[in-house]
C-alpha cells in the first residue's frame, strides 16, 4: 500500500493546481525608427581631408570603399520595457538606390565602445575635442553580425544584433550604438539612408521582439510606506530653485541620473531618508535644459522617473 500512497502524494504535490492562475507571457513588437530630432547616425571618412569632417546632417550614409567609410548608429532603448525576454533583434537600413554587386560584399556590425555625438563624430574624434582611441572608431573587434550582398540589390538590407540588445539591456555592456565596415574592399562604398530622411519609412529602425508576462490579478493593498516624491519638477532656476530633492527613499537608497541618450550622469547616495541633486554632472558641469531620467535602486524594488530642467 505504501507505493501507491506514495504515487498519490507525488501527484498532488507535482501537478499543477487548476485553481491557480499563472501569469501568461505575451509577445509583443517594437520599432525603433526616428527622425532627425531623436535619430543619432552618421558616417565617419578619411582620405582627401575628410579625416575631420562631420557628416550628421547628410540624408545618406556610406561603408566600405577600401574601409574608408564606415556607420555609426545608436538606437534609444528607453522605450523598451524593462525585464523584458528579448527573442530577437534586427538593425534595419535601406539602400539608398538599387545596387549589383558581381562579388559578394560583406558588412560587418561592431560594437561602439565610447560615447560620440552625431553631429561632431569625425573619423579622428568621437566628438568635438575629444578624439577616438584609434582613429576610425572605438569599437569592440568581435563581429556581432555580418550580412552578405551579392547580385541585384534593392531595399532593405538587416542584420541579426539580438544577442548586442540583450548585453544592453541586461546593463552588461553601455550602450554607445553600433559601428558598420567593410574589409578592405576596392569596390566603391555601399550607400543607405539616414534618419535625416524626409521621408520617414526609409530610415534606419531597429526592431525588437520580446514576451511580457501578463499581469497577475490585482490584490487588495497592503500598507505601504509614503511615497516617493522628486520635486521640484519642473526644476526652474528662475523661480528660485536650486536643488531638485528625493524625498522619502528607503534606507541605503542609490538614485541613477540619466541623460536621456541614456547615460549616467550622476548618482546620488539616500542619506537620512532623502537625496540631494544640485543639478550637476559628476563632472561639476550644470546640467542643459531637457528631459532626464532617474532610477531609484534599493533593496525592495526599482523606481523610475523623468525630470523636466527648464533654463
């Protein structure tokens, strides 16, 4: 008898409960596409004097040619929702016109490993008096992807960067956006256009599939302890403020601020229940009129915000 006592007690235990609701995961779609205000792309060049030149504003963007010529993209992840399961992740740009190539052309996507602005990014600095360890672009020489054009070509053109989003996302790598070459090929460069199209549907997007997991039924609230509160926000030099304050943090509290191209720009320690932001880089430099982000990391849970400076 103890056999099946023992089957039985396996059963019970093992089995699921049809009584119990499992949170289901939902999959969901997002494209990152933007226009010139949010988009940040560019190409870098050298050889007759374009060596520190800009080229953020052109609608077009070209690689290869001898690897002269070379991309630089970076995608906004804010959007993305965090903890999140990402089953995959495609870099899309289009082709500027209709291309044959007789000889397989391969482009390569590299990781960016340093910060650079589009509109100063020069083959010899990342931004204006700031120049690249190696001329050409810090980038990480592990090829993340690489897609291959051969014969008549027309459209878009994507390559595979699920594992690159992921390493971001999960904080194991910043994200300063992807660089494109081309090895060291003499047929001339591969031209695609940039998010300063005007006409949107071609720009560069990166498109992101992820699961979510549904939310569990609502519980009756429990007590809780007081709020949070950031203020003041909107943060106005004009009106006399001089500080932005985090009020009632929970003991041994960190607060994240971000530039909303999603670096860290300051980080503030919780101290006898609050912190104080005075609105400064960790560098000492008083912080542009914009959005910026903050997070509020503690032992119980993760808090996010925006802050709105007004100069």
């Amino acid at each position: 008898m103890k056999l099946p006592i023992l089957l039985l007690f396996w059963l019970i235990t093992i089995l699921p409960n049809p009584g119990h609701s499992h949170a289901a995961a939902i999959a969901k779609k997002q494209t990152i596409q933007p226009g010139p205000e949010k988009g940040y792309d560019s190409y870098i060049s050298k050889g007759y004097g374009d060596e520190h030149k800009n080229f953020g504003k052109k609608e077009d963007m070209a690689v290869g040619n001898r690897d002269t010529k070379r991309v630089l993209l970076r995608f906004d992840l804010t959007s993305v929702p965090p903890g999140t399961s990402i089953s995959s992740a495609e870099l899309q740009l289009c082709l500027e016109g209709e291309y044959y190539f007789p000889e397989q052309r391969v482009v390569y996507v590299h990781r960016v490993m340093r910060f650079w602005r589009h509109e100063e990014v020069t083959w010899n600095q990342a931004k204006e008096k700031r120049s690249w360890n190696s001329p050409g672009g810090d980038f990480d020489w592990t090829i993340e992807s690489a897609t291959s054009l051969i014969g008549k070509r027309s459209g878009w053109v994507s390559w595979d960067v699920t594992r690159t989003v992921k390493d971001w996302l999960e904080e194991k790598y910043i994200n300063f956006g992807f660089l494109l070459k081309e090895q060291n090929c003499e047929s001339l460069p591969i031209w695609f256009l940039s998010s300063n199209l005007e006409w949107e549907a071609y720009r560069p997007r990166l498109v992101i599939s992820y699961e979510v997991e549904e939310a569990p039924p609502e519980q009756p609230p429990e007590p809780t302890a007081p709020s949070i509160k950031v203020y003041p926000n909107p943060f106005k030099p004009s009106a006399g403020h001089r500080e932005v304050i985090f009020a009632n943090l929970p003991s041994g509290a960190v607060v994240k601020i971000f530039h909303i191209e999603g670096r860290v720009i300051r980080m503030l320690q919780e101290k006898s229940g609050e912190a104080r932001w005075d609105v400064e880089d960790s560098e000492g430099e008083k912080v542009s009129s914009g959005f910026y982000l903050y997070r509020i990391e503690s032992d119980g849970k993760d808090e996010a915000g925006k802050i709105v400076i007004i100069r």
